[in-house]
C-alpha cells in the first residue's frame, strides 16, 4: 500500500487525538482515562522546548478510511537521557488504524523515529508493551529490541495522582 | 543532617561524574558506562536540554572522610509525555553516597523533582527500578508509588547496537 510517514503538524494533532483515543480502546482503558484534548497536544508538542515530537503515516485519498481520514497512523516520542549511555529516545506511542495493519505502516514509523534519534546523535530507544500485548511482542522482537523486563528485571514505577501531590508538597522549601 | 537541594549547574559535572560512576558499580554495570562529564556538560546545559539535575549538598564540616566531597547525591530527569494524561517528569537517576543514606537525603532529592515536575505541569513522576534491588523498591512503594509492570503488565523494551542501526536504515 502506498504510504507516506512525515513529522505531525499543529493541523495533525486532532487526527493524533482521534488516534490517541483508539488506541486506548485497544489498550483495554476507558475512553475517560484520556485525559489530553488535541489543544493540549498542540500546546505541548509546538512549546519553545517541546515535550515530545511526533510522526504520521498517511495514505492516499484513494486509500483513505471508512470514515474517510487520510492520516491512519502515528507515533509519539521524545528525547531521553541515560546516564550510562548517553542520549537516548523514548517512543510512547505506535499505532496503526486497524484497518491499515499488515502493510508495513507500523513498521515504517518505527524506522522513521530510530532515523531521527539517529541524526541526533541517539544510542538507545525504549518503549513499553502489555505483556498480553502477543502481536506487538513479536513484532519488536523480530525488530532485535530487548525486553529488559524478562532479561533484567526492569519494573516501571510510577507516582501519580494524591500521591504525587504528596510527595512534591513534600519537597524541601527552598 | 544538615544539608540543602539545588539546581545542577555546569560546574557539577564533575561530581556529577563521578557519582553516576559509584551507582553504576552498585548496579554492577560499571563496563557500560559510556557517558563522560563532557557528556553530561554537553547534554544537560544545551539550548534544549536532554536532561535536567538536581544536587545535595552539605556543609564544609560534614564533607565526605574520603576526597572531603560536599556534593553527595544527585538527581538526573527530563520531562516525558503520556499522551493520556499529558505532561509527565522522568527520574533517570537517583543516588545517596553510602555514608549519607537513611538521613531523608535521598527522600528528599525525589521529592524536589515532584515539586519541580508539578510546577512546570507535570502530573506523573516515572522512573524504573531493578526489582531484585529490594531496599530501593521497599523505599519507593513506601512512599506511594505503584509498580506499573507488576500491576498493568508493562514490560520495557530496548532497541540499541546493532539492532537500532538496522531499524534506523530508511
């Protein structure tokens, strides 16, 4: 299938949006759990130091959805930093419209975020998978990425909600 | 213990160095550490930092009884993005020289990266933790954190070397 993979715009973001949304669905939350607008998308990704950057995969008017969207795929990433290696990326999210699966869509976004960490001098790119998440688990194996969780014992930890309140209120006064 | 939390500035580099340079031989991967205090001046005081530090600090009487260091621990993060919940702060790394652990230094350090997190409108604080480290995950989940690969199944996953170079061959 033709293709094209480029750098999202300001314009991409309610397409992001819509995308971020089913992929969510696919990751088993409530469509609630999704908290960011597309305005806060386009605010955060086009700051003065941008929290992330992002690519999409578009097809052809003659290839487009059902309900008619061209851009059919996206992924969200950022730039990282590991104390032992060096610079480093962060890709949070890789989705293609289910409709578009199997084409090398998902792929090419891959390749195209590992490009550009690449020409800026990156050594390492990470991301998480769901453990029951078989299809994606393959297909990143078959990439040569490693789960550091199963070889290492790498565990994600997180601080949200009261919990983070707390702790920053925490945080000596200066 | 008397001691004070601050921004890292360039000149912190080199404690910075050799700190991340004692966390690497108690995670026994001193062979893998690539980064130099070049690196980090580079890296973390550009235009568009890739990493943001903080530093502890006590006072001249209390300096370190070997090399009288007063800068004893350290913490590296960036911002990070969740793209359902927005903006979100990193801890890369967390350290406490040996003989000032257990007096809050280390509470804290992670403490103030929260703070700074919130105030830039973070509403998350990620990092990760070897889970056969048992004292730095009994301290974390003490203090009301969760375990996201022990509750929600996620596994980290890691493309370098040689399988990145093949990835990234347009």
């Amino acid at each position: 299938m033709d293709f094209k993979i480029r750098a999202g715009t300001k314009d991409d973001c309610k397409d992001m949006s819509r995308m971020i949304k089913e992929l969510a669905v696919f990751e088993k939350k409530g469509l609630d759990e999704v908290k960011t607008s597309h305005e806060e998308l386009e605010k955060d990704g086009f700051c003065q130091n941008p929290f992330f950057e992002f690519l999409v995969a578009e097809v052809p008017e003659e290839h487009k959805s059902k309900e008619g969207f061209r851009v059919v795929g996206y992924t969200l990433y950022y730039y990282t930093f590991s104390t032992w290696k060096g610079r480093a990326m962060y890709m949070e999210d890789l989705y293609v419209m289910e409709e578009f699966r199997g084409k090398g869509i998902g792929g090419g976004l891959m390749s195209k975020v590992a490009e550009m960490g690449k020409k800026n001098l990156c050594v390492r790119l990470q991301f998480s998978v769901s453990d029951w998440n078989t299809p994606a688990r393959e297909f990143y194996a078959a990439k040569g990425a490693q789960d550091i969780t199963e070889k290492d014992g790498w565990h994600f930890i997180r601080f949200e909600g009261q919990e983070f309140d707390d702790l920053a209120e925490s945080a000596p006064k200066d | 213990m008397d001691f004070s939390i601050r921004a890292a500035n360039v000149e912190d580099c080199k404690d910075i160095a050799r700190m991340l340079m004692e966390l690497a031989e108690y995670e026994k991967v001193t062979d893998h550490v690539k980064v130099t205090q070049r690196d980090l001046e580079q890296d973390g005081f550009s235009k568009n930092p890739f990493f943001h530090g903080i530093v502890a600090e006590v006072p001249e009487q209390l300096k370190t009884k070997e090399a009288g260091h007063t800068k004893i621990g350290y913490a590296l993060y960036f911002y990070s993005y969740s793209s359902w919940s927005g903006r979100a702060v990193y801890m890369e790394d967390l350290y406490v020289m040996p003989e000032f652990r257990g007096k809050g230094i280390g509470k804290a350090l992670m403490s103030k990266v929260a703070q700074l997190g919130l105030a830039a409108g973070c509403n998350q604080l990620n990092f990760t933790v070897l889970n056969h480290n048992k004292s730095s995950v009994d301290f974390y989940l003490s203090q009301g954190c969760y375990d996201l690969t022990d509750k929600m199944g996620y596994h980290c996953m890691r493309c370098e070397g040689e399988a990145l170079e093949h990835l990234a061959q347009p």
